[in-house]
C-alpha cells in the first residue's frame, strides 16, 4: 500500500489535520503539537532567573564564592569558639561524678567504638594510632585523665591524631578518657610498644 493510501485510511479529526506536517519519512507522519505550558513557563523562568543571576553576580556585586566561603568558616568558627567553652578545661570533680554514673562503662565503649576505633582498633590493641593497652605511652608524659583529656580535645597532627574538642562534648571526651584508662595495662597482642614506659 503507498503512503498516499496509508494516509488516506487513517481518520483524522480538523485539529489533526491542521497539526500534521507537511512531510513523512519511510512512511511516518508526524504532528507539530505545541509544547506543554508548564514546559515553556519553566523554560522562560529558566532564562530570566540566569539573566539576573548573571547581572547580580557579575556586575552588581554579588558574593564571590571566596566570599560565600569565609561566611561560612566564619560561622564554622563561632561554632567552634562556643563548643570550646563549653568543653573547657578538665574538671576532676565533674569527671569522678561522671565515671561513677551506671551507664558510664557503656557509654565509654560506644564513643570509643564511634571515634576512636578506626585508629585504635577493637580494644584499643593498636593498628594506625598506637597499641592503648601496653604501658607505654606515645605522647604523654603523666598519663592521669586529666593529661589524657587535654591531649583528645588537642590531639597531635603531625602524629595522625585529630583534634576533638571541637568534635566531642564534654561527657564524650569523659567516655573516652575513661575507655583509655580502663584498657590500659590489659597488654591485647597487636601493634607493638611506641613511646616510654610510663607506671
């Protein structure tokens, strides 16, 4: 059957007809419907929302990306500032009235297992932070809580340890002063002794 013919079985209403183009290929016809209104509003909100995009950012003086970035460190700092207050120095009163509390031994477990275990390996037998459980001590020099807090919230990069006074409240960096304390001296086999022997 010729295209003619194939055209002329096929009914069409007066709006097709009108929308049908005037060409075909292998045999195929096709109509020339409009585009959807809600594809051509977006696409000109599209268009007009790049236009002022581009006049504010541009030339009218809008942030630069550098500017949108210390905005936020400048916040990030602030946040900073006030987890550090709120952290503080070691307070040994508040410390024994933590450690004595009955959940402290879990909660000790669960920080050591969510920040500390990547480094220190399960119970603390050492795998890229040092071996916890020896009686040698990388990094310290009296190893009591109140030495082992300030050095978490300060940490020692150039050691591969991180800061986490800005990371960790004040009953996090107790849970993982005590977990620390209460492994040292049980000698798990792992990585081998770092540091100075400290009774």
């Amino acid at each position: 059957m010729s295209n003619e013919n194939k055209s002329k079985n096929i009914i069409m209403n007066e709006e097709e007809q009108s929308l049908l183009l005037n060409h075909d290929y292998d045999g195929i016809e096709e109509f020339d419907y409009p585009l959807p209104s809600w594809w051509v509003g977006t696409f000109i909100g599209g268009v007009v929302f790049a236009a002022f995009y581009i006049l504010y950012y541009s030339f009218a003086g809008g942030p630069s990306l550098q500017d949108e970035y210390n905005h936020k460190m400048a916040e990030v700092n602030k946040v900073r500032e006030e987890q550090s207050k709120l952290v503080g120095k070691f307070q040994p009163d508040q410390y024994q009235a933590w450690i004595v509390n009955k959940d402290a031994d879990e909660k000790a477990l669960e920080v050591y297992e969510e920040n500390c275990l990547s480094c220190h390996e399960e119970k603390g037998k050492g795998d890229i932070g040092p071996n916890l459980t020896d009686k040698y001590w990388k990094n310290l020099k009296k190893a009591d809580a109140e030495e082992i807090y300030q050095f978490i919230i300060v940490g020692n990069e150039d050691a591969g340890m991180p800061a986490w006074g800005d990371v960790l409240s004040k009953e996090e960096l107790f849970a993982a002063v005590k977990y620390v304390i209460s492994i040292k001296n049980t000698n798990v086999p792992g990585k081998e002794a770092e540091g100075e022997v400290i009774e």
